[in-house]
C-alpha cells in the first residue's frame, strides 16, 4: 500500500476537508486539516472492492450477516491474541451511541460519571445530556518530562460519588495505552465501590505497543465493565457506523440487546455490515502495513520538532494517529499577536477554537482540534494533530508552523531580549 500518495478529499462530502467546519476551529477555511480524526488513505484493497462489488450490483436492502459475531472474534484473537467468546458481545450502530445507551442504562439522572481530563468532548457532552453528574477526573501532566498520567490519589477521594466511569485505552488524546497493572487498577478500585466502566477503544486496533483490553481486566476481576470497539478508525471506515460492544456482565448484555430492540436499531445497515465484515476479515495486512506508516510519522514529527522547532514539544502517542502538541513555550507570543490583531483571533467566528487554534488556522494555515475542546481552559496551550495523512504533507505544514513562529518572535521580542516564554 502505497500510504505516500496523495488523494484529494476536497470534493467529497469529508467534514474533515469542509472549509466551513475549518473555520469554526482556526478562524481561516483555508487552512489545511489535521483535526478530525479520520485517515487520508484509502481503505484496505478488500474493503474497496467489496464497496464497489455492492456499488455495481445496485440493490442495497435488509441485511442478515451469521457470521459476523465469528468474523470480529478471530480478528481478535489475531490482532491482539484476545479470547472472546460470541456471546460476550453485542453487534452496534456505533461507539459514541452505544456508550451513550450504557450511560442510560445503567445510571439515573442525577449520578455521579467520572470522567479522566483531558477527554474526547463527546464524553462530557454525553454525560451533560443524559443529565448526570460530572465528576472530572484531571490527569497529572509532567511540563518536564511532557507525560500525562493517571492521579490514582484523587481517584480515591471522588470515586464513592460516582456510579459509572467513563474510560479511554489508548486515551484520546494524549495517545497514552494504558497497562495491564494500570487497568487491574481502575478495574480493582471500581469494583470495590460498585462502579461501571465505560471504555472506548476505539483505537485499539492502531496500538503500536501490545495493548490490553478493560473487557479482559474486567472478566477475569468479575468487575462489570461495557468495552467499545470498532472498524472505523482502524480501516478508516469511521463514517460508516458499525461497532461492537463487549460485556463483562450477562445481565447488562442482556439489557442492553433488549434496549436495541426497543428502539429498533439492532441491526447495522447492509452497506456497513458488509464493508466491516470485509475489514475485519481479510484488512489485518492492510493494517500492519498502516500501523508501521503511522508509527513513521510520529518519529518523523519528534524528530523535526527535535531539528526544528524546540519551542513545541510533540507527546509522541504509542496508538493510533492522533497526538497532543505543548505550546507553552510560545503563548505569551500568541497572547500578543492576539492583542495586536484580535480581528485574526476573534472566536466569534472560530467558536470551536482557541487561540492557540485561531494562530496556526491564520498564521500557519494549520487547522488542529484546540486542546480546550478536550477539557476546558486547563488544556490552553495544547493541540491535538492529526498525523494520518501522507509524511510530504505533515513536513510541509510543520514548515509553515516554524516559519510562523519565526514571525512571532521577530515581531513581538521581548523587552531586552530576555526569553519571551
């Protein structure tokens, strides 16, 4: 697979690539998109061809798959050497809208959701529509040695409030994959006080390190977990719905299986159900070639920023293709471009940004995901970069970063030269 060519996404229907959703983020529709976190390669050959095989036969209706449940469960166990059996798990609609289900069923209003900060936004708008109770649960970040991690101490001082936590491996989007005596952890304290996990793991699938699953924590612990998977970030198929949800607990699959039913949405569409079972089936060399690519592309962005641009540090993430970007060092100098030009940084036009966000978007013509859409104005001087796309590309847009961070420095220095961070 050739992951280095280019292929233009500009005439789609991508919201990736729609200059109207890039303006909400960067104030510029014209900046180049590294945000939302979806692939600019083709999915793998045999996904492909069944799309088009179903494309050219032309009728599209109800959809039976019998083997779908064994087809995900042998992908499993070759990806990740995961025993599950099929009736530990629920064919879905999708990750955000089965986690939202688990949060109805199995919370009242009013419950305490413990939730790790930095979080993907969904989450806490999950929780807020669902009229629970948010407990953040704020990461310890090292500005040293630029790591988040888990602050296990004041897990202890909030968990007997909560009824559920929703969980994150590999987290979204500090790119951290969580270990086995991490999870045992959260699974052990959880238990204990009669709390449901939630976790998404949606990248999974894009680990480059061996990766644990909450599902197989939580069985063996007898701890009550629901575990979210899915083919579409792994084969970039996210705007397809499809998922699969894993229970460690009977009774909630159960509930849960009779919840679809109820709002008869038990069975994905012919056209997903098909391209997944396709992905799953027969994507798994596609897969190790992609994971490779990425992995290439995070060392190639440590390096430059190494070479290049020592004013941001890269947390380089052990999954998937997303990774968050420490600017502290430069916002004092963005703080005063702002000040100077508040037309370019007005969030009026750029609501779902930050400043940090309306710099790169008009400065750089860079649009990332602000980091105070992962959790509020704590996340500031954060960016969350999406490095699916070909290497010629990201290494032409960390060209325009450095060239306008150079601009910042030769227009607001600082007073007698002192150090402007």
């Amino acid at each position: 697979m050739n992951f280095d060519a280019m292929i233009d996404r500009r005439s789609t229907l991508s919201v990736k690539w729609n200059p109207s959703a890039i303006a909400t983020i960067c104030n510029n529709p014209d900046a180049e998109p590294f945000w939302v976190a979806d692939m600019d390669f083709t999915v793998p050959p045999a996904v492909h061809a069944e799309a088009k095989a179903l494309a050219e036969h032309g009728i599209f209706g109800y959809p039976i798959a019998t083997d779908q449940k064994k087809i995900f469960a042998s992908f499993l166990e070759a990806r990740h050497g995961m025993t599950v059996e099929e009736d530990e798990f629920a064919i879905s609609q999708g990750v955000l809208s089965s986690l939202a289900l688990a949060v109805e069923l199995f919370s009242q209003e009013g419950d305490g959701v413990i939730v790790p900060l930095p979080a993907y936004a969904p989450f806490l708008k999950i929780v807020k529509l669902h009229d629970r109770t948010l407990i953040p649960w704020p990461m310890t970040y090292d500005s040293d040695r630029h790591v988040f991690t888990l602050d296990w101490e004041y897990l202890d001082t909030i968990i007997d409030r909560a009824r559920l936590l929703i969980f994150c491996s590999p987290h979204n989007p500090t790119g951290i994959v969580f270990s086995e005596e991490e999870l045992v952890r959260v699974a052990e304290t959880c238990k204990a006080r009669d709390v449901v996990i939630i976790s998404d793991e949606i990248h999974a699938d894009l680990s480059f390190i061996p990766f644990t699953s909450v599902h197989t924590v939580a069985r063996d612990l007898k701890a009550k977990a629901v575990t979210c998977m899915a083919p579409s970030k792994t084969f970039n198929i996210a705007g397809e719905h499809y998922s699969v949800t894993l229970f460690s607990d009977p009774f909630m699959k159960r509930a849960f299986e009779t919840r679809l039913r109820q709002l008869w949405i038990f069975r994905p569409a012919s056209y997903v159900t098909a391209l997944a079972q396709a992905a799953y089936a027969k994507g798994l060399p596609w897969l190790e070639e992609l994971i490779g690519y990425l992995d290439g592309n995070a060392g190639f962005i440590s390096d430059y920023f190494a070479r290049h641009l020592p004013d941001l540090v890269f947390l380089r993430p052990r999954a998937s293709f997303i990774g968050l970007i420490d600017a502290g060092r430069i916002m004092k100098l963005v703080e005063a471009d702002a000040k100077a030009n508040p037309g370019l940084y007005d969030p009026e036009t750029g609501p779902d940004g930050s400043m940090l966000s309306r710099f790169l978007g008009q400065r750089a013509r860079v649009a990332c995901n602000a980091g105070t859409w992962f959790g509020g104005q704590a996340y500031a001087s954060f960016i969350r970069f999406n490095f699916a796309t070909q290497r010629a590309r990201i290494e032409a847009a960390l060209d325009r970063i450095k060239t306008a961070i150079r601009f910042l420095k030769e227009t607001y220095p600082p007073p007698g030269g002192q150090d402007a961070r």
